[in-house]
C-alpha cells in the first residue's frame, strides 16, 4: 500500500496484532475504543499500520529502577 509520501504501509489485522504484542483479541479490541493505538478503518476492517504497533510498545515501556 502507498500513501501520499510514496511510502510503503505494512498493515496489519486485529488477530496479527494480538498475536505480536501477546495479548488477547479483546484486548486489542479494548485499545481500539479507548484509541490507545491508532488504526485504520477500511471498509470496516480495522488495520494497523507497523509503525504504530511498535510505537505504542515502546510507549508502554517501563524503565527498570537500578
């Protein structure tokens, strides 16, 4: 897929991104309505783009006390 910038987007589904961060389904489902995590909506199919999967991880990193 290409966007405006000729980029290319590597869009991911709701079952691959549970899939890569560990976590069930709803939980996924839970940070799409809290828009936790953005997303795309194509014709109703919600899809992610690789980017933002690994922006919010780290996002949701905790450093550790040393």
């Amino acid at each position: 897929m290409t966007t405006g910038l000729n980029t290319i987007v590597k869009l991911y589904t709701i079952n691959q991104v549970a899939e890569i961060l560990a976590v069930s389904k709803i939980t996924i489902y839970r940070l799409v309505e809290t828009r936790k995590i953005p997303f795309y909506k194509i014709k109703g199919c919600i899809r992610f783009a690789e980017k933002d999967i690994f922006s919010y991880l780290d996002q949701s990193r905790i450093e550790s006390v040393e």
